[in-house]
C-alpha cells in the first residue's frame, strides 16, 4: 500500500489482469446455461460456447499481462469497481446478442448491467420464446452481481488480500461500517458467499418441491436470493398462485435484505449478535407496520376477495419491495394511491446494509432520525453532549457527516436523473419515478413502461443514462461518481 501511495500513477496493468480473472470466471458461469441450451436442444447451446470462448480467451489475454508492480491503492481499488462491472456487462450481453433475443447491443447491454446490479429492469418484450438459456443466463447474472462482483473476486482469488483487498472490500459493499468476520478480507468474503450460496441451494430447494419445475425453481430460487426480481414468464409471480411458492419467497427476500454479516453470524450459533441487532428490529418493524397498512388499505377500498388478500399478499409486496426484489402483485396498482406513495417510500429506504437490496438502506435512515432528535433536544439543551449511537455504539462523526452526506446525494442524485430524462423526452412523472427505480435498484416501471411491461419503450440515449443510473445506485454513489472529479485523477 506504502508503495502504490509513492507511485503517483494508476497501475493499469494490474487492473487488466485481475479484470481478466474474472472474465474467465465469468466464462465459467456460461457454462450452465450453455449445458441448458443444450439439455432443451436448443441453438443457444452452441452460440454459448462462442461467447464463452470470446470472454475466456479475451480474459486469458489480460492475464498474460506483467505488471511491474502488483500493489494497488485506494485509486485502483475505486477504478477496478466500477470497470468490472462495465467490462462484465459488456462481456455479459454476449449470449444476448448472440442467442435468439433478436436485442441490439443498447437492449443487450441494458438488460445485462440490469441483472448485474440486481434491477431487475428488462426490455425483453416477452419470455415466451426466450430460450431456456437466456433465462438461466440471466437469473446467474442477478446472483453474481447479488452479493457484489469485487466481493466474489476477494472469495477466489486471495492474492488480492495482500493487494488492496479492504479497500475493494470498502469500495463495493453497502453500508455505513463494514464488519471484517475474519482475519483476511479474502476469509470474509468467502464465509459471506458461503452463507450466500447455502440459503440459494435451501431455496432452490424448496422450490423444486412446488408446482414449479425444477428448472423455474432453479431461476426463482437465484433471482430471489439476489433480490433481483428476473423471471421466467411474462407474468412473473401472477403465474405463481401456490400459497407455498409466496411463503418461501417471502422468507428469502427477507433474507436477502439481511446485512449477510449478521447472517453469518447466526448460522455459526450467535443468536444473541442478531436478534439484539437495533437495524434488524426495525426492519421486521417496517415489514409489520408497511404490511399492515397495505391490509387495511384492501379492506377499505373492498377489494378483499379471501383472507390471502389481507395476510399473504401485503407481507409479500411489503418483503419484495422493501428488499427492492420488485416482483409485485398483477392487481397491485388496483389497491389505490396509498399503496403508490408506500411504494416510493419503501423504494428509498431499502433494506439493510450489507445485504443484497438496494435503495438508501435503513441504518442510514436510523442515524438520520436520531441525529435530527439529538439536534431538536439541543435547542432546550445547548450545552448537552449527545451521540448518535447504532446498536449500543457512537457513530464517530466522519461516519455521521457521511451518512448525511450520502442521504443528501442520493436524493439529487434522483433529481438530477429525473430532471435529464425529462430533457431527453420522457413525461415528468415517469423520469422521476424510473430514476428512482434505477437508483434503488427495484426496477418497476410506470405508464411509460406498465406494470407488465418493459422498458423497450425508451429511446436509446434513456437506456445507456439509465444503464448508468443502476450502477451508481448499485456502488452507493461516491465509487461512480467521485470519476467524475478532476482531483481523482491527479497525482
């Protein structure tokens, strides 16, 4: 680290070959659905072993470059985030491109860097003669990007725990502080992608034991647990009426929106470590208080046709939205405005940090509200020392200015977006609200789209913006945007 502060320059060829390691593990996850297309006898099979030939050979090339040097600062761990996510999209809209979706590369890049960032947001105007493939493609690609590409790279490739592995750790996972659960970063995120890939298989499992197929439970059982929201049929979760195939859904979106560090604890036995966790009881408080509402809502406007219309149904649009999995209710839009403006609220919020959802996260709205309170009882108490604290603990004041700073440049963030789709020709109630869709990483369209829609409607220019949108959303805004500060680049 002492060395990569001396050198003054980025070490490019560094970037390079670790980016080429995980284009050839990216080329591996081809594998699956290439075995699938196949299985199906499908012409995607062959078309999958081009792009997996295209992606490992271009990854091998990269590898074989020799940098003079392998350490790598808090500039390179910055750039090497944000360009793997771009270069694996790109690579990632290959089978796209190539497979029988018939999508240009906007469409293909789009739908890509949408799965990664576990959107969930397509411009597919169909899944009906989709290939079994593509849909496997992209239910892997939401499980990748689930957890986080640079986290994955830690778990595999240990030699980066010597070369900048905190601050890529850093860079890339979500939340205010991040907990190291072992001793080395690369043991972290291998104990996080263990937990993460054991709760996929009970999942999976469990659905292969309902009405759905082996291979829908495969797909539902990856895009849940990465609270993605892909599915494999045009009417998503209205094809799925079994009251057993909601309740799983609804306990692995809830997982999915569980700081992952806590879940590792409680899978080796601390129990007390979670249930004590202040972020996780207001989360299961929200989920209540949010389904609750959603309830009585049905009950007032006289849509309730059995008791699932009352119990089942807002605890499940409540977990989707809140963990921003975005699978949501072929009648939800009939509940009325209020369901709307709960919709939005729990679009910002977000889950918890550290986990696979997107939005603002609720431990950030927790420090914002105890700080307001701490500021409201100093208006009577001038001279009072208060501390925002978050499960026992203070918040040491560079970690509060940059929760503020984060909640502030979140929200003109989605101004801004807003504001530069209405320019590009989108009506202004719908800009803000794909903004926003994009930004928490939910993916729900609005008139412009339709709740059963795509977003193929877009022009192309809207498309890359928002392509742009869900990664910085993704990467919490400052690994994206502080590219775009001339004092990054300078010596």
């Amino acid at each position: 680290m002492i060395a990569a502060k001396k050198r003054g320059y980025i070490n490019f060829r560094m970037l390079l070959r670790v980016i080429g390691w995980l284009l050839s593990i990216e080329a591996f996850f081809m594998l699956a659905p290439c075995i699938v297309g196949f299985f199906y006898d499908e012409h995607s099979g062959i078309k999958f072993l081009i792009c997996i030939g295209i992606t490992l050979g271009s990854g091998l090339l990269m590898v074989s470059l020799k940098p003079k040097s392998r350490e790598m600062g808090k500039r390179e761990a910055i750039m090497l985030t944000g360009l793997t996510w771009v270069v694996l999209s790109a690579f990632g809209m290959l089978p796209f491109l190539f497979c029988g979706t018939h999508l240009a590369i906007t469409d293909a890049f789009f739908e890509t860097m949408s799965g990664f960032t576990t959107t969930g947001a397509s411009v597919l105007d169909s899944l009906q003669n989709v290939p079994h493939s593509i849909l496997l493609w992209r239910c892997v690609v939401q499980w990748i990007g689930g957890l986080g590409i640079i986290l994955f790279t830690l778990a595999v490739l240990p030699m980066l725990n010597y070369q900048g592995g905190m601050q890529l750790f850093n860079a890339e996972v979500t939340g205010i502080t991040h907990d190291k659960l072992r001793p080395r970063v690369s043991f972290t995120a291998q104990s996080l992608w263990g937990v993460y890939l054991v709760l996929t298989l009970i999942c999976i499992g469990l659905l292969a034991f309902s009405e759905l197929s082996f291979f829908d439970a495969v797909c539902y059982g990856l895009s849940t647990m990465s609270t993605g929201g892909f599915a494999t049929h045009d009417h998503s979760i209205s094809d799925l009426g079994d009251l057993y195939i909601k309740v799983v859904l609804i306990i692995f979106m809830f997982m999915g929106g569980v700081n992952f560090s806590l879940l590792y604890k409680l899978v080796t036995g601390k129990f007390k470590e979670f249930f004590r966790n202040e972020v996780i009881r207001w989360y299961i408080f929200f989920i209540l208080v949010f389904a609750v509402i959603l309830a009585l809502n049905v009950l007032v406007t006289g849509l309730m046709n059995d008791i699932r219309d009352v119990t089942i149904d807002p605890l499940f649009q409540t977990v989707s939205l809140l963990s921003s999995t975005g699978l949501v209710e072929p009648d939800f839009y009939d509940w009325g405005a209020l369901p709307v403006v709960l919709l939005v609220i729990m679009m910002i919020m977000g889950a918890c940090a550290g986990s696979t959802s997107g939005g603002a996260k609720i431990d950030r709205f927790i420090v914002l509200f105890k700080f307001v309170r701490n500021e409201f009882f100093k208006l009577m108490h001038p001279n009072a020392i208060t501390t925002v604290t978050l499960n026992g603990k203070g918040t040491p004041s560079p970690v509060l200015m940059k929760t503020l700073a984060f909640l502030f440049l979140y929200i003109a963030v989605i101004i801004a977006g807003g504001i530069i789709l209405v320019i590009i020709g989108i009506p202004l109630k719908d800009s803000f609200f794909i903004t926003l869709s994009a930004v928490s990483n939910t993916g729900l369209g609005t008139d412009i789209t339709g709740i059963n829609g795509n977003f193929a409607l877009l022009p192309d220019i809207a498309k890359w913006f928002i392509s742009f949108l869900m990664l910085v959303g993704r990467l919490e805004l400052f690994t994206i945007l502080i590219l775009f500060f001339p004092s990054f680049w300078r010596k």
